[in-house]
C-alpha cells in the first residue's frame, strides 16, 4: 500500500509520516484491496476554535470503495490518531455488517411517508428584489446555492451502497438502484437498522 503524507499550512515531520505508517500498517486485517493511502493535514490560521485548529483527513482508494475519515484537534498528531479511531471503526462495523448472514431486507422496515407539501402562500403584492449571485437569480434574501457536485455513478445493490454509506461514515449515501434503477436513498436509523427511499420519476 502505497502513503502519501500531506501538509497545507502546516510542516510533516519525518515522525508523523512514521507515525501514519505504523497505524495505517495495522489496517491489513480489515482491507486487503487498499492500493494507495492518503493523509492531508490542513491547518488554519486564526480559528476561532483554537481546539480544531488542525483538521486531518485520511482517504484509503483501492479496488473497493473509497474510504475516508476525518477529525480536528489542536495538534496533528491528535487529530490523526482521532480520524484514525473514526476510519478503524467505520471498517469495523462494514466488517461486521457483511459478516453477519442473518442480515435481512425484512428488518429494515418502511421509509417514513413523506409529508404533505404546506399549502403555498399568497403572493404579496409588493415587489420582491431580485439578485444574480454566481450565476443564479436569488430572490430576497437566499436560498442561495452555495455548492454544487456532478458525481458518475454505476448502479449498486443495496448491500453495495450500505457498505459505500458504511466506509465513508456517512449518516446517508444517495445511489441508483441496479435492480429498479430508481434515484434510491439509504439511511441510518438506529444501532444496524436501516431505511430506504426510492424514487419514482415521473413526467
């Protein structure tokens, strides 16, 4: 497995990339198809949260899906060693999850309908300003779209996308369906139960 150590705003010492390796060398019995591993340690000056100081974030690629943790601390090291716990139990419980054969579709339960659309308001007679803000035309005061991303995606079964929401420490993962080939939504609920969401486009 390859490691590359970075740093923005902050010097790598010769220690912590010996310190990244000896953890991430403890990783083999959870991945076995991790090809590179990759550390950035990001700091930022004049936070006002002097104990988030220094953000890391560890990424492991490979064959499988992408996995990646991070945490924020006052030092680097503290911080790695936190987004080190965050990424060993992340893999811990995908581990444990594909582990256990009992695992059904039946213990997931229905996704909570969703709620009726309130009715929409009365147009105020009065003017509303108009703003154009990166490209979007804002009326009074937002919503404003701050970020957008275009992702390709193949489509996954829902074991595939529990594991992808699993391994990034995600609360959701947003996926296509590879047997209705619907948009699809699966989230956490509580402990190992699930719910899921699928779309139905229609014209």
């Amino acid at each position: 497995m390859d490691t590359v150590v970075q740093g923005r705003h902050c010097q790598i010492t010769d220690n912590f990339k010996e310190l990244v390796n000896d953890r991430l060398n403890t990783l083999e019995k959870f991945v076995d198809r991790v090809i590179r591993a990759e550390v950035l340690a990001t700091a930022t000056e004049g936070r006002r949260q002097p104990d988030q100081a220094v953000r890391v974030e560890i990424t492991l690629i490979g064959k499988g899906p992408v996995v990646r943790a991070e945490a924020a601390a006052d030092d680097k090291t503290v911080a790695f060693e936190r987004a080190f716990d965050r990424l060993k139990a992340q893999l811990r419980k995908a581990a444990d999850r594909r582990r256990n054969h009992n695992y059904s579709l039946r213990t997931m339960g229905r996704a909570p309908e969703p709620e009726a659309a309130p009715a929409a308001a009365p147009e105020s007679p009065k003017a509303v300003p108009v703003r154009t803000m990166a490209g979007l035309e804002v009326q009074g005061d937002g919503p404003l779209v701050v970020r957008e991303k275009d992702f390709a995606a193949e489509p996954l079964t829902l074991a595939q996308a529990l594991d992808e929401m699993e391994l990034v420490g995600h609360d959701f993962f947003l996926y296509v369906d590879q047997e209705s080939k619907k948009p699809s939504v699966v989230y956490r609920r509580k402990a190992y139960d699930y719910g899921v969401i699928h779309l139905t486009v229609t014209e």
